[in-house]
C-alpha cells in the first residue's frame, strides 16, 4: 500500500466520510530541507464528514491532525487541510 492509500485508509477509518480527495505536492517541494530531514511529504486535504456540523475550523483541523498523528511523525511534513461538513460542500 503507498502512502496515499494508507492515509486514505486511516482518514476512512476516523471518520464518515461523504468525498475525500487527498494529494500528494511533494514534487512541488524537492529540495526543500525540512522536507529531507522529516522524511515527510507535503499534501493537500480535502476531506467532507459529517462528523464536521457544529464544530470549528480549529476543531476540524485538530480533528483531522489526531487521526493522523502517527503519519505526521514519519511521512507527512505538510498538510494543507479544507474540512467540510456535506452541506458546505454543495
């Protein structure tokens, strides 16, 4: 499994997700140093639960960031995250 996949697939497990569009930018960042010291990737997030309805960005973004912790540790550097509910969506 890439790492695409297993993010996707621990996002899937976290939430109830409605779509999900996750990409990785990381070419976009060769060469960077933080990005070769972490060993991580920069991604871009797209992410629409209804787990989402009544809570904050802040909530949101911290809600994705815990599902993810173990990721951040190891293979994402940068994540840009847009966390809607469906109704935001439409």
């Amino acid at each position: 499994m890439n790492t695409i996949d297993k993010l996707k697939y621990t996002l899937h497990q976290s939430f109830k997700i409605h779509h999900l569009e996750l990409i990785d930018e990381s070419f976009k960042h060769a060469g960077h140093a933080e990005a070769k010291l972490s060993g991580g990737g920069h991604f871009q997030l797209l992410i629409v639960s209804s787990d989402f309805t009544g809570k904050t960005l802040v909530q949101r973004h911290r809600m994705v960031n815990d599902a993810l912790k173990e990721q951040f540790r190891s293979v994402i550097h940068a994540l840009s995250i847009r966390a809607l509910t469906p109704e935001e969506r439409q």
